[in-house]
C-alpha cells in the first residue's frame, strides 16, 4: 500500500505536474520570440544590401514559387542568388528561365560533389556567398515561401535591436495526415530538446539556436565566424553558426514567423522519418543524450498517461486500503488530469505551428511514431551514417568546428 502510494506521487510529478510545468516554459520562451510585427519601424538611412542566397537539388517546379517569394520581396536592395546543387530534374531550367526575366535573380549551377568533409548544402552556400555583394545575407532553404514584406519587416527588426542574426520559425504546412500529425511535433520537440527560447537570453552564451529555413545575418559577423568553411561538416549547420556566434560577444536571436513565411519540409511518411532523425541526430553532433532524453521524456511523462488510466480501472474494480479505499479514484483523477493538461498543451503547439489543434487528439498514434524518429536518431549516433538529398556521408562531424581559412 504505501509502495503505491508513493508511485501515485511520483505518478502526479511526471504527469500532470510536469506538463504545468512545461506549459509555463512554453508560454515563457514564446513570449520571448515574438520579435517580428507588422507595421514595421521605418529604417533610418538608406537600407543596407541583401543578398538572397537558396540552395536547391532536385526540387523540380517546388522551386518556382521559392524563388519567385525571394525575388518579390518589397524590400528595395535585394540580390537573390540560386545555387543548383547536382540537379538531375528540372530545377537548374527553372532557375535559368526566371533569371532570364528577372534582373535580380542570378544563378550558380554546381555540378561538382562536395569535397570529402563538407556537406553538399554547405557547399552550395559557401560557393554562393563568394559572389554575394548585400551587407546582409539571408540563407533561405528551396521549401521556403516568403510573405512579401518578410525582409522588410526582419531587417527592420536586426537594424533597430541591432541583432547579428535573426532566424525565423516558419508556419509548417500540412497536405496531408501524416504531415499534419508528425511535422509540428517533431518540431516542438526539436525546439524543446535545444532550447530555442534561450537563444534570446543574452545571458545564455551556451545556448543557441537558428534555423536555416530563414537565416538572416550580418556579413561582417558572418565572416568573423569563418562562415560555412567552419560549419562544412555539419548537417545542422544553422544551429552552429548560433553557437559560434554567442560566446564571441555576438547577437542571435529566433523569432516566431508564422504570418511572414511558411514551408513544407516533407511530403511522405518516409521522408519525415528520415528528415526528422537526421536533424535529431546532426543538432547533436552525433551525441545521444538529448534525444535519449526526449524518448524517456515520451515514456515517463506522456505514455504514462496511458498506463496510468488502465491501472484506474483494475484499482477500482479491484480496490483496496489505499487511501481508505478510494485509490482507484485517486489514479483515476491523476491520470484523466494528465491527459487533459498534455492533450491541452499539445494541441497548442500544433496551433502555433499553424496546424489544427485537434491533432492532439491523435497523440497515441502521433506519440508512438515519434519515439520511432527518436529511437532511428539514436541508431543514427551509433551508425553515424547520414542519407540527405541522395548523398550518403560516411564522415563524422568533429567534435570542435576547426577555424576557417580567410575569406577567398
């Protein structure tokens, strides 16, 4: 009896209570991030240059619409650079047949693989920056469409807080069930597991995040940190150039993007599981413990729940002296609290996302599958074998960004 007695205790910590408690974290770290409005403050002096740099492989027409969202951006100095990274479909001609309308647009083919120790999209980017001219530059990824005013709107924001980069967390967008379901949770579960929120905690020099969807960043700054030279091996090379950025005295923040650009990460099951492990595994540097953390979180904080509700009912049909005979009530009120408080919350983030809040009510499909993302990270970091855009890498990330060569 007092061994159930103290697992029911234990039962309501890692339940209920611990959702009330990530709740307010969750509410906290939003707070935080909501940097970008609408109108926004005028810029004094004349807008400094941007250049739009978008690496792509194999995108076919998805990357029409990327590209044309770059080029149509109200902000006045812009120069948009597409590289096409080793294309075998369509998307090197749509490239070229929007540049030869739109003066802004200029395009890089790249036809050779990545030298051994590079990624194939830090490749891409580094070769594209070399012929870069904005005081900014903005790396957008081929998925990404842009609200005409996003640029407007970031560059009001980095000049007037004078930030060195700001990287933006888009709408996700859903075009069928499993995306709706998978994507915004996979998400959340990133943006906990690193801490996003923090990045904007000038105090936090350990902890830094951006995403490469919208990166935003001052040139001078990027050169400082060697740009993608010192991040070549990296598959989440957005979330190192934030650390790198931090303890040298510099200014990254996140903010929440949804009304100012959106993207489709993946369009099949498959795709979410490999897309999802990989940056699971990569954000770590091939280290297991935060995601071991995330799947132990999912056994002891959300299946619990489940655990919990059938223990209720044999403890009731099957009561005994705990607390005078009402344990099976006291289970039962644990578990239907830490149901309704999880659910509550993840329906939240599913709004926030962009998504309908009504997924959460398929968590006990959504929950399981994500385990399986988090349990395929896992054989990831033991593996270290990486599959991304049809290359295999075999190499592993170094355990500490060596210094870049000078700027060529």
């Amino acid at each position: 009896m007092y061994l159930e007695f103290f697992l029911l205790l234990n039962y309501w910590c890692l339940g209920a209570i611990s959702w009330v408690l990530f709740g307010l974290a969750m509410y906290a770290g939003r707070r935080r991030m909501l940097l970008m409005y609408r109108p926004p403050h005028p810029i004094i002096g004349p807008p400094p240059t941007v250049t739009i740099l978008i690496p792509a492989k194999d995108e076919g027409e998805r990357i029409r619409a990327c590209l044309l969202s770059a080029i149509e951006q109200d902000y006045p100095n812009v120069q948009v650079i597409a590289i096409d990274d080793r294309s075998t479909d369509q998307t090197g001609t749509v490239m070229d047949e929007l540049a030869a309308s739109h003066p802004r647009l200029k395009v890089i083919h790249n036809t050779q693989a990545p030298p051994p120790g590079w990624t194939g999209k830090n490749n891409a980017l580094w070769t594209g920056q070399k012929q870069a001219e904005g005081e900014w530059l903005l790396f957008v990824d081929s998925d990404m469409i842009m609200e005409k005013d996003a640029l407007s709107v970031a560059m009001s924001v980095v000049l007037r807080k004078k930030f060195d980069l700001l990287s933006l967390l888009p709408r996700l967008e859903s075009h069928s069930f499993w995306e709706s379901l998978l994507v915004p949770l996979a998400g959340s579960t990133a943006s906990t597991m690193y801490l996003i929120a923090l990045t904007n905690n000038a105090q936090r020099t350990n902890t830094a995040f951006a995403n490469g969807q919208f990166l935003l960043i001052n040139r001078t700054s990027y050169d400082a940190i060697g740009g993608h030279e010192t991040v070549r091996d990296r598959f989440c090379e957005d979330i190192e150039i934030a650390r790198l950025m931090k303890p040298r005295g510099m200014r990254p923040r996140v903010s929440w993007g949804n009304d100012f650009c959106s993207v489709r990460m993946y369009s099949s099951l498959g795709a979410i599981f490999r897309g999802w492990s990989r940056i699971y595994y990569s954000a770590t540097v091939g280290k297991p413990w935060r995601p071991l953390a995330a799947l132990m979180f999912l056994i002891f904080s959300c299946f619990s729940a489940y655990a919990a509700l059938i223990w209720a009912v044999y403890r009731i049909t099957h009561p005994t002296r705990l607390l005078w005979g009402w344990g099976g009530i006291a289970w039962l009120d644990a578990a239907l609290t830490h149901l309704v408080v999880m659910t509550f919350l993840i329906g939240i983030m599913y709004r926030w996302s962009g998504n309908r809040w009504r997924n959460a009510l398929f968590f006990p499909i959504a929950g399981p599958m994500l385990a399986a993302i988090l349990l395929k990270a896992l054989s990831m970091c033991i593996t270290k074998k990486v599959e991304w855009r049809g290359t295999a890498y075999t190499h592993t990330m170094a355990e500490t960004l060596t210094a870049a060569s000078p700027k060529s």
